[in-house]
C-alpha cells in the first residue's frame, strides 16, 4: 500500500483516503519518519512529541498512541510492518 503525507495540512493519504488523525498521532508519525530505519525510545518520542519530561508513568501514553497509529495504518495491526516494535529499544519505521 502505497502511503502520502501532506505536512503542510497534516494529512496522511493510504491509497487515496485520508486518514484522520490526532495532532499526537501525526507528530509520532513525522518523528518516526524522519528517523526511518532508526528505533526511537519511548522517552524520545514523549519527549518530542508532548514537549515535556518523560515519567514512568507515560510509557502507556506513547504505548496506545503507537497502537492507534497501527490501527490506522496497518493491513494487520497484530502483525505490523510499518511502526515496529524493536524489542528493548523502542519503536522503527521500516517503510
């Protein structure tokens, strides 16, 4: 599936149908984006993304944002290929 992202509109294309997203949901995207290939940690992308200090307590927060985008994006979600987990060190995009 071939994607599109409009940053100027904050709109990401699958095919030709837009997909809604959260202000947070495209911002992880353009983080993980622009690291392709890189895994990110959770800390970074809280950090980045919400603009303030990572607590334990916000792992849960990057967690279900990350699983949203899956949704989202995913032709499987239970067995992702574009935002994968990398075990012990956070999350990639391969695409």
């Amino acid at each position: 599936m071939e994607y599109y992202v409009d940053q100027t509109c904050r709109t990401v294309y699958k095919g030709h149908e837009a997909i809604a997203m959260t202000r947070k949901e495209f911002a992880i995207l353009m983080l993980l984006m622009h690291n392709r290939g890189k895994p990110l940690d959770v800390v970074t992308i809280y950090e980045q993304v919400w603009e303030e200090q990572y607590l334990p307590s916000s792992q849960n927060t990057v967690m279900v944002h990350i699983l949203h985008l899956r949704k989202k994006l995913e032709d499987d979600p239970a067995r992702p290929r574009l935002i994968r987990t990398v075990w012990g060190r956070g999350y990639q995009m391969d695409a």
